[in-house]
C-alpha cells in the first residue's frame, strides 16, 4: 500500500526528472508520474512547489518533496534496503556528495552553451571542457560505477543525466566535446551505464530529445528575437506610426524611444547615419531605415503572424507598386501647406488626379487594399492620409472628401483599433503643424 502513496510530477524530456524515476525503478518503488505541462503549470504542481514552482516533486503519503537530488537522497533513506544509493561509510559518502555538488554547481554551464552564440557559446564550452577534465582525471572510479562493481549510486545518477543530455546538447548545436578520445574513462563509463536495465528502459530517446530541444531552442531564440526591439521615432510622424501599427498587427512587444528632432540622440545618428531621421527599427542591435523596408522586414522576419503583405507574388508586386506611386505623390501632398494662389489650382489638380488612380485602380471595390482586412498598402496611404487630412484643415482647402469611396475606404481605416490606438488625431495633428506654419508665413 506504501508504494501506491508515491506520486512524480515531472516531464519525460526532463534530465530532472529523469534521475528521479530512474532512483525510484532501482528501488523498485511504484509510482504514478504524473506529466506536467510547463506552459501551463498544475495547481497541484504549484501547491506542492510554491517557492520554486518546478519539476520535479515526489509526493509520498500526501507531502511533497522537491529538488532532485534531495529528492534522490530522500528515496534513499526511505527505502534503504534494496538497491542503496549512498555509501554506508561516513567518509566514502561525504566524497560522493562532494562530486554532486561538483555537478551541480558546473551543470549550469550545458544552458548557454545550448541556448547562447559566439563568445558566451564558447565560454560555456571551455566550463563543459574542464568539468570533464576534473571528473576524467579524478572523479571516475576505478571500478564499474562511482559505488561499487554491482550498484549504481548517487553520483552515477547525478552524472548520468549530465553526460546524456549532453549528447542531446551537441547534436542540437552541432558540436562535439565528449569524445572517447579525449575522455576514455568516461565514454567506458557511460556505456556500462547505459546498459543498465532501469536506466535504459527510462531513458528518453536520443533522437526525440533532440527534436524537442531543436525546437525549444528555436522558440526560445524566437522569442529573445521578439524582446529585442527599439523603434526610434517621433509621435507625429507618419512614418513612425505605420511600423508601429505593423509592430501591433503581428503581436510583438517593443521599446518605444522618442526622439526630439531638433535634438536628435547620438542613438539615432548612429543608427541612422545616411538620412537622420525616423523612424529606425533596432532588432538585436541592427538598425533598420525607411518605413516601407521596415514593413517588409517586420513581415518577412515574423511570416507566422498577421500577414502585412500579399502571399501571393503578383498581388506581392500590385502592393509595392501603390505604396511607391504614393511616395513618389508625397510631395505633391506636402507642398499643398506653401502653395501660392498662382500654383494653387495646378497642384490641387494633380493631387486629384493622384486620389483618383487610387480610388480607381487601387482600391476598387474592395474594403481595403489588402481585401477584407489591413495591410501593406492600407498602412502606407492610410497613415499619410491622416497626415493630408491635417493639412487640408489648416489650409481650409477640401480635396480628399471629394473621392467618396476612398473617403470610405478612409473611415474604415480609422475604425481598425491598431489604427485608432497608434496615430495621433487630425486635431492633434492640426495644433502641432499650424503653428509652425504659422511661423514660416510670417517670417
């Protein structure tokens, strides 16, 4: 009845809790392993580990138990006739939790030798290298296991794991460190390991490990990637806000800096030292400029999330082919606020003409550019067009309201809540540029 009290919240892909099940097949204690999902962690699990809140935990009789070597030695002394796992002498089990602890505190070097790159990579190899070094030359025993010819022990249990994962290790970075040559002792040590029937009907597969760990590595990278962003911009540029919209549209978090133009941070020089201005996207310390190259990059670096541009390549091309027609209009646009009565009818005229072709032959019947939803051509002329909408107020000039279905097109693009979260209003906008207008007839 004692054996069915026992409970093992872990997961298989967990050296962790790997070590566990294998102390508990030697000494033949049943159990029910109990599979946590660490993405969305049980209440259990948190109740039984509120300080840590990980696997693994044992649970016996109701009280949990956590950390798994303290776990191991927990097993140990509860079950101490079959199969014992530390040395019944004072001295040869002092020496044992000696090398444990060894293990413990250089364990730490397999994560940034999995998860890191270049000179931290490297680093983390050397630690690996030389905790191998100190075991080969005077850790590993002279007989069969760290305990004797015919029991595996403790240090076997904590060592096993670490040389095993390991090998997951260096085939997922795609290195080699363990070697046989390098290493004799402990390469013979781990095959006779290896052939121990509790621990080789418990171990993982080599091959899914390193599937899982490929693709934890990738998620993890991923999302380092995702943390990793600065826009640099100003509240009122139009440029700026459409990245931010794109930023929003695909879910990702980032470090808004705003910048005084007429100050600008040495950040920004640097970062963008041809045409000093905003906004500048910085992702894992690499700049990018211009707003429509940001977009695509922010597209084609997240694929997976909302898609900004077509799929499709024609339609691809269609969308590139009316954000450049309007930026080569832009300023047309723009030179409606210094227009004199003598060019005034002239350069209402070819912005007409522009607001036509793209309510025309862009926009269509469609909802928006893109179709139903948002996208690359939507957040160039959109988020310009507020700014147009500016200027009309401040000229007392109406062009745009003429063109009824781009109008449309228009509000329901204001509607969209990443548009109304990110870009100021045309009254906001209007109190910011007036001013300077202003300032500029007067002078």
């Amino acid at each position: 009845m004692e054996e069915l009290a026992v409970k093992l919240f872990g997961t298989p892909n967990s050296p962790f809790s790997c070590r566990v099940e294998w102390a508990l097949k030697l000494k033949r204690v049943q159990y029910e392993f109990i599979r946590e999902d660490l993405s969305n962690k049980s209440d259990l699990l948190l109740q039984y580990n509120p300080v840590h809140k990980k696997i693994p935990v044992l649970v016996h009789h109701g009280k949990p138990v956590v950390e798994s070597m303290i776990i191991l030695e927990y097993i140990d002394e509860t079950w101490p006739e079959i199969n014992p796992l530390l040395p019944a002498d004072p001295y040869e089990r002092s020496v044992a939790r000696f090398w444990i602890k060894f293990l413990e505190d250089k364990i730490v070097c397999l994560r940034p030798m999995f998860l890191a790159e270049g000179e931290q990579q490297a680093n983390a190899i050397k630690d690996c290298s030389d905790m191998l070094k100190t075991i080969e030359e005077h850790a590993m025993p002279k007989k069969t296991f760290f305990s004797g010819d015919n029991n595996l022990g403790l240090t076997d249990l904590a060592f096993g794991v670490v040389v095993y994962w390991l090998g997951v290790i260096e085939d997922v970075v795609k290195l080699k460190i363990l070697d046989a040559q390098t290493f004799p002792r402990i390469h013979s040590w781990k095959q006779r390991f290896m052939e121990v029937p509790e621990i080789k009907e418990t171990l993982p597969k080599h091959d899914d490990l390193v599937t899982f760990y490929k693709h934890r590595r990738e998620t993890i990278s991923q999302t380092k990637m995702e943390e990793d962003l600065k826009l640099f911009s100003v509240w009122y540029s139009s440029f700026g806000c459409r990245v931010k919209c794109a930023l929003q549209l695909k879910g990702l978090d980032y470090e808004y800096i705003e910048e005084d133009l007429s100050n600008k941070s040495d950040l920004l020089l640097q970062y963008n030292p041809i045409h000093k201005k905003v906004p500048v996207l910085v992702h894992g310390g690499k700049p990018l400029a211009e707003s429509m190259i940001i977009l695509e990059y922010i597209d084609e670096t997240w694929p997976d999330k909302y898609p900004i541009l077509p799929r499709e390549p024609y339609e691809r091309s269609r969308a590139r082919f009316w954000t450049k027609y309007m930026a080569d209009k832009e300023s047309t646009f723009w030179s409606l606020i210094r227009v004199t009565e003598e060019t005034k009818e002239e350069t209402m005229n070819e912005i007409m003409e522009a607001l036509k072709n793209l309510e025309e032959l862009g926009l269509g019947g469609n909802k928006f550019f893109a179709g139903d939803d948002i996208g690359f051509v939507d957040l160039a002329i959109g988020t310009f067009m507020r700014w147009f909408r500016a200027v009309e107020e401040i000229k007392e000039i109406k062009i745009f309201e003429t063109c009824t279905r781009l109008q449309a097109w228009f509000e329901r693009f204001n509607e969209v809540p990443v548009v109304k979260e990110n870009l100021p209003s045309i009254d906001e906008l209007v109190a910011h540029y007036k001013p300077r207008y202003l300032a500029s007839i007067n002078q």
